[in-house]
C-alpha cells in the first residue's frame, strides 16, 4: 500500500463526528462511534419512557449511567442491557452499580461492548465472568447532498392509527411470531417504539398487499432504521431496498446528516445495507455474566 492509498484509508478526523463521503469510503473515528452510542442510549431510553407511558406499573426501567443508560425493558423482552456506555472505562464501583440494576430489574447484567470499548474494560467484564453471546455490527451512511431514488413502483406509506393494527400483524407474520406470549412482547415493544419522538413507521405493498415494513426514528441528526421485516412469500422482490430509500429520503427531509442502522454480520439486512451506500462503521458484541 502506497502513502497515498494509506491516506485513503485512514483520513483525518472530521468535524464533530459526521461521517463524510469519499466515492464508499465513510469516515469513522472515535467523535463518530461515540455520537451513535450515546443516540442509540437516548432512543432506548425514549422506549422505555413509552412503555411507561403506555402503562404506569410498566417494568421497563431505564437509568443513565456514563454517557449512555443502563435499560431494562423486563424479564422476556427484547432489550435488558446497558447501551452506550462501553467507549469510557468502566471500574469495578461502576460495575457493581450496573449490576445492582439488573439485579433489581430480574434480568443478567449485560451490556453492548463496541470495538472502540477500552482493552481494560473487556479484561474487567472477562474477570467479572461476563461472556460474548452474539454480535452485531453498526452501519452508517451519510445524507448530506446525497441523491436517493426510491422505489419506481413499490409503494411505501405511513403508519397511521388506523393502520397500526396492521402493521403489527406485519411484524408478527414476518418475524413468524405464533405463540400467545411472543405476540405479547412483540406488540407492547411495537407500540412503544410506535410512540417515540420523532419515530414513523413505514410499511411496503406489492399488489397491494402489505409485504414487509421498517422504522425511523430521528435523534440528534441522526435517523435510526429499524423494526425490518419481510413476509416470507415476498421476499427477494427488493421489499427491503425499497424501504431503505424510503426512509433515508425521510431522514434527510426532516434534517438527519447521518443515517445508522445494526445488522447481523454475513445477514441479509447487512448485504441489502452494504448495497444500499452504507458502510460498515464499527461491530458490537453483547456481554452477559451468565447466573449473575
């Protein structure tokens, strides 16, 4: 690799963590990890302020801690873990306090460790008896003077309250949710997220017929894309690319600079994200101590 190829790879720090532009290249540096961390804390923590909305004796619990938040949406739901909080080191009185919480919420203490967390922090978690159990990683794509084609005949529309019932169904039929209790979790989460600030819901027919929906949630300048799912006779007819564009073009209408959105590694969101502009910005591994 030759000096100017090394420049490439490894420009200097932009402006107040925004990613730029460079042909694919999305500038990442520490500015840019931290700014989606601690987004990504204060959109979880709105949910847990929603389902509390929804319901006041709600179990979802949400603290800050560092520049993130220690959440717990309750035993059986999606999110029991500390988001946002990895980039600083943590010491054994913080580590004691994360545990406190999630002792107190009936769930392990677990926390997202990004690739950017400090080498004494995973040695800590390792002591501690903390285990990697998946991983995922963080996409990133800037929205600035960028041109975004939507779908020339897919047709995207809002969630309203007169089609929420239906885009519930559409989560639960794409996720294959069957189980009297699954459907449980999976409509109070689906409310909740619902009813964040600054959150619209989308969903995408064919023939009329809805076939898959996504979410945005704007925080900060930064547009999240979640909630994804295709029903399973749909897919591979670009549902999903469909609803990127969508919601990108949402986001950059209302004054995101940046759109962000997680993905397993090797799954099909991240090859349709990777497709789609979105580059790679850094990997989470989700850390549980196992009986804690």
């Amino acid at each position: 690799m030759n000096s100017a190829d090394r420049a490439r790879r490894r420009p200097s720090r932009p402006a107040r963590g925004v990613a730029t532009r460079e042909d694919r290249w999305v500038i990442v540096d520490e500015e840019l990890v931290r700014r989606i961390e601690v987004s990504a804390a204060r959109v979880t923590t709105a949910t847990v302020a929603a389902f509390v909305g929804h319901a006041g004796n709600d179990p979802a619990r949400g603290a800050p801690f560092g520049a993130g938040a220690l959440v717990a949406f309750g035993p059986g739901r999606y999110v029991n873990r500390a988001v946002g909080v990895s980039l600083d080191d943590i010491d054994d009185a913080g580590l004691d306090e994360l545990e406190a919480f999630f002792a107190a919420s009936g769930v392990p203490p677990s926390l997202e460790v990004a690739a950017w967390a400090p080498a004494d922090l995973v040695s800590r978690l390792a002591a501690r008896g903390y285990v990697t159990e998946w991983f995922r990683n963080v996409y990133a794509c800037p929205l600035e003077d960028l041109t975004i084609r939507t779908h020339p005949t897919m047709m995207v529309r809002e969630v309203d309250r007169g089609s929420l019932d239906e885009w519930l169904a559409v989560i639960r039929t794409g996720h294959n949710v069957t189980s009297d209790q699954a459907i449980d979790v999976s409509n109070a989460y689906a409310r909740a997220a619902h009813a964040i600030p600054g959150a619209t819901d989308y969903i995408a027919e064919i023939d009329g017929d809805p076939a898959g929906c996504g979410s945005l949630v704007r925080d900060g300048g930064v547009g999240w894309l979640g909630g994804a799912t295709t029903i399973a006779r749909f897919r591979e007819r670009g549902v999903q690319g469909a609803l990127v564009r969508e919601r990108m073009v949402a986001a950059q209408a209302s004054g995101c600079d940046l759109a962000v959105a997680t993905a397993i590694p090797a799954g099909a969101s991240a090859r349709n994200l990777s497709r789609l502009g979105f580059t790679l910005a850094y990997c989470q591994a989700v850390m549980t101590r196992m009986g804690g």
